[in-house]
C-alpha cells in the first residue's frame, strides 16, 4: 500500500488551491464546521481511487461526481478539477510516484512512473476505498440494525461474493428442486397411462411381463423372461406392420380411454363429491363476506407467492437488490401477522385439491375422446371440446384459491356435467363398438404396439425425473456444504475481529472497563453485536454505553475489521471526524491505541475540536508541524488557513482595499485562536466558561499576564543561579512585553467601549491600522524569532504540575524555571 | 462482441470460504471433475454468477433448470 508524501487540491469541492504536506507521516486537518475539512478527505479518496463514496453512495440522489466534485465556479470545467498526490510505496523500497488525476477524466489517472508494479499497488488501493471512516460508516458498524450491520461490515471485509455465491447456489438448488417435483409427476402420469394400456391396476414388473406374455404367446413370440432397460415388448413383431387395424381408430385403446372417462365422471358426481363442494361452498361464501378476513386471506397468499419467488437476491416485482434471506425473513415477520388467515385458507385450499384434481384426471379423459370423436363422430365433438373449454378456467380458479368469487363460482356447479357430454361419449362409445372386433391375434398385436409406445414414453420421463433428481440433490448437497463450510469460516473471521476489537477497547478504556468483551454473533443475514457492561451483561452499544464510548468502539472495530482485511496492507486511514464524542480522559489512549498498534499505518484524522489537535500532538500522534488548521471559508477562496505569516498579509491587503469589516474579522478570529493556543501552552489560567465559547477578552489578558509571569519568575531563578545577564535580559523581555501589552489598547479595553475589539470594524482603514500592527506585535512577542523556528512558545512541565522552563521548538529559547 | 468483462481472481476472505468449501465438498464424495469446475469458475475466474454455477456443475446443460 502507500504513503502520503503531499497533495495538492485545484478547483475540488470547496477548494480552490490548497498543498498540503504530509511527510509520509500522521497528519491532522482542524476546523470547525464547514471550514473545507470534508474537501480534503474528498480529495484524498478522489485522488487514490477516482471516487467520492458521499457522492456517488445511496441517498445522494442528482448528485454526482462529474458534475459536484470540481468546485462551484469551475462546475463547467471538470478537468479543471484536480488532485495531485506524492505518493510512497514501502513495499516497493519507497519509491516516490505522482498520481495527478482530474474530474473529467476520473477513471484515467497520471501516474508518473507508471511500472507494473506501482500500477497493482494503486489497483489496489482503488480496490480498497474503506480507508475512509466516516461518521456514517461508524454509526453503520455499532448502532445500525444487524442486517443493515451485517451488509456494511460485509462490504467492508469484501464479502459480497460469499453472499453472492450462497445466493447462486440456492437459486440454482431451487430450480432443481421444482424441476424435480415436475419431472417427477410427469414421471407418476406416463407410469399411469403404460398400466391402463397394459390393463394391470398397479404396475410391477412381474405383473407386466405376466400380462405382455399371454399376448405374445398369443402371436407365437418368445416369452419375456426379464424387463431390462431397452427391452421391446414387441421384439420379433412382423415390422412395418404398425397395427393390424384398418380402421383409424385402435379399438383397444378407445374402449381403455372411453373406461377412464367413465371412471372420471363417476368419481365427480358421487353423492360424496357433491357435498364436499357444496360444504366448501358455503364456508367461502361465509369467509368473502368478511371484509377484514377475506382482506387477510389476500394479503397472506399474496405474501406466500412473494416467498415462492424469492429465488435471487433482488426483490422480484422491483429488482431493488436485497440479501436473499433478509428479504425472506421480511416477508416471512410479514406473514406471521396472518397465521389464522394462513391456516383458513390452508385447510380450504386442502380440502379443494382432490375436486381440482378430479377435474385434471376427467379433463384428461376427455381429451382422449375428443380426439376419438374427430374420427369416428364428428358431429359430437364440439360438445366435448366446449364442456372442456368451460372446465380449464374452474380448474384453474379452485387451484389458485383467489379471488374467492371465481372460485365460488367454479364450486357452484363443478360437479354438474351437462348432458351434451354424456350424449357425445355414448356416441363416442357407439362407433367404436361398431368397430369390428378384432380378432385375437390383431387384438394382442395392438395391445403389444400400443404398451411398447407407452412404455418407452414412461421410461424417458423415469430417465428425465431421474436425471432431475440427481441434479436436485446435488444441487441441495453443494449449497448445505457451502453454508456449512463459509459460515464456519465467517464465525472464524468474526471471532478474530471480535477479539481484535475487544483489546483496542480494552486499550483505551483500561481504567474503567479493563474486563471488557464483545460477541459478534453472524447469522443469516444479520450480525448481531453485544458489548460488555460494567459485568452485568452484553447489550447492543448503544443500550448503556455513552456516545464517547460508541465512538470508540466504532474505530476500534474499523480497525479490527481493517487489521483483518488488510494485514500488514494497511499502511493509510483517515478518520473523518469520528472520534469527536470521545471523552478528554480517554483521547491520549486512543491517540497511544493508534500509534502504538498501528506504528505502520498514516493516519489522516480530521476535527472540529482544536483541543482535540493538541491532544493528538501532545500526545505524539501527530508532529507538531504535521496539521492544518482552518480558520474559515468562502467560496471564492476556500479554507483559509490559520498560518501566521499570511494573517498579517491578509489585513495588510485589507486595509489597503479600505475593508476593514474583513481586516478586523480576521484579526479578531486569529487573535481569539492564537490565544487561545497561548494560554494552553502557557498554562494561563482562564475563567472557565461552560460552553467552551472564550472571546478575544476572555483569553488576550490571561496570555499576556501569565507570560508576564513567566518573565518574571524566569528572571528570579536566573538571579538564584547568579546568571544576572539572563536576569536582564528577561527583565528588558518583559518590559517589552507590558509596552507592546499597552500599544495594543488591549489593558483599556475594561474602561474604554471605543476601542473595544467589538468597535474594531467601525474604524477607518487609518483609525485600524495602527491597532492591527500594535496586535502585530504583541502576538510576534510569544512566538520564537528564528525565521526556521517560528514556533508558539510552551511550558515544559514535569508532571503533574512542576514547570521545568519555557521552551521553542528548535531550542533558541529556554528560560529556566527551577530555582537553585 | 463479447463485452462481459473478466472477472478479478477472488482473494482475502472469500477466498478462504471457497476453498474450505472445495475441500468439503470433495471429502463429502463429490466427483473430482464437478469441483474442478467449482474452483476454476469461482476461484480463478472468479465468477459467482447463476450461470457460472450451473455451468460448473451441470456441464452437459441437460437440464432445463
């Protein structure tokens, strides 16, 4: 993976031109809200992987990266838009890359050199866009619902294609099954059929050799000893000789199906049929004049066919893309509300299945003897083809249950078959009697011909139910294992990172929560997540645990789930603002959990809270000269920077234009900030206000007071040590001090409204500048003079509380603070 | 023209999942040759989709599935 040397932002988001160096190293990006933070993290993923997930995610509606990411007045010009970024490959012996990518052509990167080798690294990296945690995904990961925790932690671990093979084995699975309940009903149909042709009730192979002999004995053939598989019941039949009948219709077979249709309408009209029908008739006349109930039995079938058609992960009326299993639990949690309709419509739905089947087997049968009629009575067909026309729309109502009022309609008079039917079969039945019989050898050649044909149909549709069977369990076994086999390796996944995230909590929250576990729980779909509380049990984390505490274990399960994903890959993060909530006392753990675990990984953190950034630095997280801090911004500038030299710059020009509204805005902002740093280095005491809100005047005085003291103190111990040339020199310092403290005005300010900071921005340009080079100077007293240095002064301080010296950071000044 | 594009071989965590899934499957008395072409498919092909599957596991097509 790699390292972020610099990048350098053009035309992006909200900013217009802004380098900003990270020497490989952690780095921070402080401000309040709306200052440009976001644009930096939207540059470094637009830079390392072509995108901008906030942009380009769910819910961001008309937005999109071509047309938002270039900056508001370059929206025209998206190849004006552009990120570039120096780049180090540790893997690669540090090579140094460029990687210059702009909006326009966001998928077609410069890289400079462009190798093999630092291609697959940045393919990599573009493959890998988690490096990104923001608030959305923290709140995803600890207090989202588990099947919505359950998709983002997939996503982020790349588990995708486990749910999509699981997915593709079960729809796979399921169509073989239905082909195999299929095949094997056409499979039961032809068994039925070879055993009426072959006259036999049940068909057994010894019956069946049994029954084919007597008629080949009868045509002087060899007995059949054995049914194998490509035995011919006719074999050694005269060929070409088909059937001995010279009529169009075989005699044999049309006696057999004028029976079965007998047989079929025998069974439809008994006494006991006809009253099945009428009792079902009269309970679902009661259900549908039901509004609430018969509205139910709708709804509940419906949910039931949405079930049967769950086959892939997509919903199957919208194709909204869902997990196979949370969209069959939802529907499933549906249709528990409608368990009574459930079993009221089962039962009727049983009771109606051996009437519907009646009306197949006699449908059946008849379409037998319409076709028999065609040939041999004509003038009756047309009684049989309208009964079975009228019969198909009653069969499928009764199947199909809803809407009740066809089905109520089929039932009124399904077990009536009108005369005209009765009259064609008797015809029907009629010609074929005057059919001449044949004689006994023709019969028994017919009867050869016609097992033999049925036979070979049913031993097809054994071979093909087979065949299906096969495929069904196969099919079953590969998707059981499979379950099997990832959901052990998943609990093996998420019992690492629950381990791994339990000891960077641990970590952070030693003093409090030192016997701290969780339990990542994976099940179908979801994943469950408990923590630990104080030893009363696991609870989800947002039960107890406070939203500091969530923060943290947001991060720590991130990078868990990344120490997971990535090994030693992970060599660069940033963290968008998500550890805003944690606690002052627990924010030098976080800061020790991220350099000492990760010692490899560049964090690049972002923050509203600037006492957050001097945690991170104190802390050594971040170097001192290793952050960025937004003072404000605008949309013809961006983010404005909180850097000394350019402040002063910045009024000068100001006042030059005769704007002194913008002069004494920056002023004020950069004095309350810059102070505001002072106090915390100098350890001023500051009257303490509860919504952190210090004014220019809460914090200018303290700062210049307690630096005063410092002098002072300072030039007492130089004096205890004999060192009087030092004594001296930090008595003239402080004498400085007081008089640069008096050309500020700012010791009036108590006792003078005029030249109060609030009235600054009612002065002329020639009123203020005297007051912003007054604060030029004042502020210049607390910084190191060294053009290199340039650094706040701060106190070195033994804890807890021993002030050592006052110190720069290249070491020019050093007042000694202990006294001899 | 075929316009499909290739798919990445599978790595990190799904990666392990097919493979203890292979070996499985082979331990259960699956044929050889159907694993193969579970592993070609899934693992260096890296192909998941239904089509992918049923090709791999019923290579002959006759089914109507």
């Amino acid at each position: 993976m790699i390292l972020v040397e610099e990048i350098t932002i053009e035309e992006f988001r909200g900013i217009r031109k802004l380098t900003l160096s990270f020497k490989g190293k952690n780095f921070a990006v402080c401000g309040p809200n709306g200052t440009g933070k976001s644009g930096v993290v939207d540059a470094l993923e637009f830079g390392l992987t072509g995108n901008i997930s906030r942009l380009s995610g769910g819910g961001t509606g008309a937005i999109s990266l071509k047309k938002h990411a270039p900056h508001v007045d370059s929206r025209d010009y998206p190849e004006k838009a552009k990120v570039t970024l120096s780049l180090r490959i540790p893997s690669l012996k540090d090579k140094r890359v460029t990687l210059e990518r702009n909006v326009r052509d966001a998928n077609a990167p410069t890289i400079t050199p462009s190798t093999p080798e630092v291609l697959e690294v940045l393919k990599q990296l573009e493959n890998h866009p988690e490096f990104v945690l923001s608030r959305r995904e923290l709140i995803a990961y600890v207090l989202a619902q588990p099947g919505k925790r359950s998709e983002e932690i997939q996503a982020l671990l790349r588990l995708d294609q486990v749910g999509e093979l699981r997915s593709a084995l079960k729809t796979l699975s399921n169509a073989c099954s239905k082909e195999d309940i299929a095949l094997k009903k056409v499979s039961v149909e032809a068994r039925d059929h070879l055993a009426r042709a072959l006259e036999i009730p049940e068909l057994e192979t010894e019956k069946l050799i049994e029954a084919v002999n007597v008629r080949r004995t009868i045509l002087g053939l060899t007995t059949i000893e054995e049914l194998a598989g490509t035995t011919s019941l006719h074999d050694g039949l005269k060929t070409g000789t088909k059937s001995a009948i010279t009529f169009k219709v075989n005699k044999t077979e049309a006696t057999s199906d004028l029976k079965t249709a007998k047989e079929a309408m025998a069974k439809l009209t008994t006494a006991d049929t006809t009253k099945d029908c009428a009792d079902l008739h009269t309970q679902i006349t009661a259900l549908s004049a039901d509004p609430t109930v018969a509205d139910s039995v709708s709804r509940e079938k419906f949910l039931q066919t949405a079930i049967s058609f769950i086959s892939e992960a997509a919903c199957p009326v919208c194709d909204t893309e869902w997990d196979i299993d949370t969209l069959r639990d939802l529907v499933e949690t549906k249709l528990k509300k409608f368990e009574e309709a459930t079993k009221t419509r089962t039962a009727l739905e049983k009771r109606l299945e051996p009437i519907t089947e009646l009306l197949q087997e006699l449908d059946g049968a008849l379409a037998a003897i319409e076709k028999h009629s065609k040939t041999i009575a004509t003038e009756h067909t047309s009684k049989l083809s309208t009964y079975r026309t009228a019969l198909t729309p009653k069969i499928k109502a009764l199947r199909n249950f809803l809407p009740l009022t066809e089905t109520l309609i089929s039932l009124h008079d399904v077990t009536v078959i009108p005369s005209e039917v009765a009259e064609a079969i008797a015809a029907v039945e009629a010609a074929v009697i005057a059919i001449p019989e044949p004689t006994q050898q023709e019969a028994a050649r017919d009867y050869l011909i016609l097992c033999q044909d049925r036979l070979e149909t049913y031993r097809e549709a054994a071979r093909d139910a087979k065949r299906a069977e096969e495929h069904a369990t196969l099919a079953q076994s590969v998707y059981d294992v499979y379950v099997e086999e990832s959901n052990k390796v998943l609990e093996g996944v998420y019992k690492q990172v629950e381990d791994e995230f339990g000891g960077y909590y641990r970590f952070i929250n030693n003093d409090d929560e030192g016997a701290f576990s969780a339990k990542l729980t994976p099940s179908m779909g979801k994943l469950g997540f408990d923590v630990e509380f104080y030893g009363r049990g696991h609870f989800p984390p947002g039960a107890y645990h406070s939203e500091g505490h969530q923060d943290g274990m947001g991060v720590c399960l991130y990078l868990a789930l990344m120490q997971r994903l990535q090994g030693s890959n992970f060599t660069f993060a940033v963290l968008d603002d998500v550890l805003m909530s944690v606690d002052t006392g627990h924010r030098r753990e976080v800061c020790n959990l991220l350099k000492e675990h990760f010692p490899n990984t560049q964090f690049v953190l972002t923050t509203h809270d600037e006492v957050w950034l001097k945690h991170m630095v104190s802390a050594g997280l971040i170097g001192a000269t290793n952050s960025v801090h937004f003072s404000n911004w605008t949309p013809d500038h961006g983010p404005a920077e909180w850097l000394s030299r350019d402040i002063w710059t910045e009024i000068d020009e100001a006042l030059k234009d005769g704007d002194v509204h913008t002069a004494a805005s920056v002023l004020r902002h950069y004095l309350e900030h810059i102070f505001k740093d002072i106090c915390h280095n100098l350890r001023a005491p500051v009257e303490f206000k509860g919504d952190g809100r210090y004014e220019l005047g809460d914090v200018l005085p303290p700062a210049v007071k307690r630096f005063k003291d410092i002098l002072l103190d300072g030039k007492k111990v130089a004096e205890s040590w004999g060192r009087t040339d030092d004594a001296k020199l930090l008595e003239e310092r402080e004498k400085i001090l007081a008089e640069s403290f008096r050309a500020s005005s700012a010791d009036q300010w108590q006792i003078n409204p005029a030249i109060h900071y609030n009235e600054w921005a009612n002065l002329t340009a020639a009123d203020f500048t005297p007051v912003a080079t007054a604060f030029h100077n004042l502020v210049e007293k607390f910084f190191c003079n060294k053009t290199e240095c340039a650094g706040l002064y701060y106190l070195a301080i033994t804890p807890p509380k021993t002030f050592d010296a006052l110190r720069c950071a290249c070491g020019e000044t050093n007042i000694n603070l202990k006294k001899k | 023209m075929d316009t499909k594009q290739p798919n990445n071989p599978v790595t990190g965590v799904p990666k392990q999942a097919f493979e203890h899934f292979l070996i499985e499957l082979e331990k259960k008395g699956v044929s050889p040759d159907v694993v193969a072409r579970l592993k070609k498919t899934i693992i260096d092909q890296g192909d998941v989709s239904d089509g992918a599957i049923k090709a791999a596991l019923f290579p002959d097509n006759n089914t109507a599935v």
